[in-house]
C-alpha cells in the first residue's frame, strides 16, 4: 500500500503548476519549524515532488485478481467494490478493510479505512486537482491535515466535517510577540498611568489564546506599535515619550495611523508624516484601515476608499523609503481585499483576527488577542505574532526597517 500511495503523491505533484507549488513550499516553510504541528507532513510532500517521478510503482490494476482469505475472513490484499460502486484495493485484517486505495470519476484515496469509508489517516487527489492529506472520519477531512488545489495557497492545519479551520498555533518562547499601544494604555479619563518600561513581559495571551501555549507565559516584548495620528486632526499625547522610552530599551518600534473616510488620504499622509518620529531601525510605517461597510458607502464605496489608501501608501513611502504595512480586519481581507489585488500583492499585511485559528493570508503580523495582560502595563493590551522565527525575524528587522 506505501507504493499506491506514491501514486497519489505523484499524481498530485504533477497536477498543481509548478511554479505557484514551488512558491507555496518555500513560503510555508520559510515561515515554520519542527515545532508546527504537521511540519515534517508537508516537507515530505516537499521533498517527494522531486523524486517520486522516477519512482512509478505497478499499478494498482495489477491487484484485481488477488484475494487471500483464512477460512471465511478475508486478510491480506483484495478487491471489492463499495455501496456506491466505488473500487477498493486494499488490505484486509478478519474480514475488516484496514488500508488501501479507492478509484472512482470522482478522486483517487489511498490510506486507511473503517467500515469501509475513508478514516484514519489517508490522501486524496480529486479530479479537479484538489490534493489533501491528513486526517479523515466518515469520507470527511476531519482534523489535521494539509491541501494543495490550483490557483489557492497551501492550507495547513484544522478541518471539520470538510471545512478548513485555519491553523492552530502553538504559543511558545521561541515566537516573537508584540504590542500596540495608544493613549488608552495610559488610561481614561482623569486617571493616568505610566508604562512601567522597565517591566514589559507578556504574561496572558488572551481569552482565546491562552489555553494553546506551552508552559508558563512569560513571553519579552519584541516590538511595540504606538498610535501616532488619525484623520487630520487627532494626535496621540502619549506618543513621543512612549517612542523615546521604547528607543532607550532597545525596542524595535514602529507608528500607525487610524484612517479616515472623511478627507483625503494625501492630506493625512502629511498629517502623519509631520507629526511622526522616523529614525534609523524603526519598524515600518502602518495604515490602520477599520472602516465600516457605511462608511465605505458614504465615501463612495471600495474603489474610492483604495484610491485615497494608495495615495497615503504612495506619500509615505516617498517620504521615509519603505514600504507601510496594511494593518485590516479578516473581514475586510475577506471583502474588501480582493478588488486591490495590488495593495494585496506589494504590501505586507497585519492582520486582525481573534481566535484560536492563524489567518488564511500571508502576513506579517498577527493580532491575536484584544485583551491581553502585558507586567509594566495598567489594563488590557492587543498582544500580535510575527510571522516566522528569530531568523524570519532578524531578515525582517535588516531589510524592512527605516535606513
């Protein structure tokens, strides 16, 4: 049964277009490590793209006519046909298909089986170029497991009952984590309260996060974005000292701008820029784009709203030499993204996302959690990922930071 299943394995190789393949690998593993769940899964399907075309084994209709039986149990390989006419080849233990491989117009399965249906542990190549591997209960992809289709990225981590989930991050000290701050870390009203720089520690991940860390979270403070400005108008009075304390501490640090829909995206560009600390080192510049479906409206719908983010991107990076970070929703990628494809492919994403699950995008940064506790900081703070490991990360802080 190992060799039909380097049939699978082949077959689907062939079917997804090498280029966009090969990119989706490099990605996916340039952004993970053994310590992710389903990594050596995905570089075994890595490392057999090169190989198994010189592998071919016999083909399974070899097997047609093989049948051992004990008495009036089958066990060992045979053949039968299913409820539904499907052909299985495959291994059998007292009577009971264990493993084996199923063809029909449909798709191709091989692995294991249980009371006939695909359970266990098994892969598929559909016919039209749908490759999963991974976990299966009742012929449904259920639990871990990873898919390759045309024209999609790769996704790696959890499905349910035939749904992809997202991946479950596993929250260690080997991650970098981040905050982002603004004047309501210092409190509200009349009461103020001072970041106690010399005690960051992340220490609570959040209500959704918590339980999926390992060991005792007590995570540094790898980068901190502060609330510089919004609109035309609005300036964060916390800003300079959080900026200066952070730069005293090492920490490498980063401004962002809360968009409006009621001006220009040029004119708060220059708010922006006039009243923002650039130096050498500092994280790139961030746009937090979090307008509601009515505001987008009003401003005269998406394409209007793209035009004025590109003339804030465009007036940015002119003026500090690198290119801002998109700071949106799930929702909005979900909704809005797509009629910017070029925002979506020339600019890094971070991304809001509250849950147990890693966005399905490529990003940078993540922000995981809204209710964070961070040592040194009164109250709840947006705890975020980096996207990548402390490699990942020193590449990031060589070539995307301020020159």
């Amino acid at each position: 049964m190992k060799r039909l299943s380097s049939i699978i394995l082949t077959i689907a190789v062939v079917a997804a277009p090498a280029t966009t393949l090969q990119e989706e690998l490099k990605y996916y593993l340039d952004r993970h490590n053994v310590q992710d769940e389903g990594y050596e899964m995905v570089t075994n399907y890595a490392h057999h793209g090169d190989t198994l075309l010189t592998q071919l084994p016999e083909t399974p209709l070899q097997l047609l006519n093989i049948g051992h039986w004990r008495g009036v149990s089958r066990k060992g390989t045979g053949m039968e046909r299913d409820t539904l006419g499907r052909i299985i080849i495959g291994h059998y233990e007292e009577d009971s298909l264990a493993n084996g491989v199923r063809i029909d117009t449909a798709a191709i399965y091989s692995g294991a089986f249980g009371v006939g249906l695909a359970n266990g542990h098994g892969c598929c190549l559909t016919a039209d170029d749908v490759y999963y591997e991974g976990q299966w209960t009742d012929d449904q992809r259920n639990g871990f497991g990873f898919s390759v289709a045309p024209k999609t990225h790769i996704r790696v981590g959890q499905w349910k009952h035939d749904k992809y989930l997202g991946e479950r991050m596993n929250y260690t000290s080997e991650r970098i984590y981040g905050i982002d701050i603004s004047r309501y870390q210092h409190g509200k009203g009349k009461k103020k309260y001072p970041i106690v720089w010399d005690r960051l520690c992340i220490s609570y991940l959040g209500s959704k996060n918590q339980q999926h860390a390992t060991g005792t979270v007590n995570y540094p403070v790898s980068f901190v974005f502060i609330k510089s400005t919004e609109s035309i108008n609005i300036r964060n009075p916390f800003y300079a000292q959080d900026y200066l304390k952070a730069r005293q501490k090492g920490i490498p640090i980063g401004a962002y701008h809360f968009f409006s829909c009621k001006v220009s995206g040029s004119s708060q560009a220059q708010y922006f820029l006039n009243n923002t600390l650039f130096r050498r080192g500092d994280l790139p510049p961030v746009l937090d784009i979090e307008p509601s479906p009515s505001q987008i409206t009003a401003m005269g719908g998406p394409q209007v709203l793209f035009r004025h983010v590109r003339a804030w991107l465009e007036a940015v990076e002119r003026r500090v030499g690198v290119k801002p970070i998109l700071y949106v929703s799930q929702t909005f990628v979900n909704r809005y993204l797509p009629e910017a494809p070029d925002l979506k492919s020339y600019y890094q994403v971070w991304i809001a996302r509250y849950g147990e699950y890693k966005p399905d995008v490529k990003l940078a940064i993540w922000q995981l959690s809204p209710n964070g506790r961070v040592n040194g900081i009164h109250g709840e703070v947006d705890i975020n990922v980096f996207n990548g490991y402390q490699m990942q990360w020193e590449e990031f802080l060589e070539n995307m930071t301020i020159k």
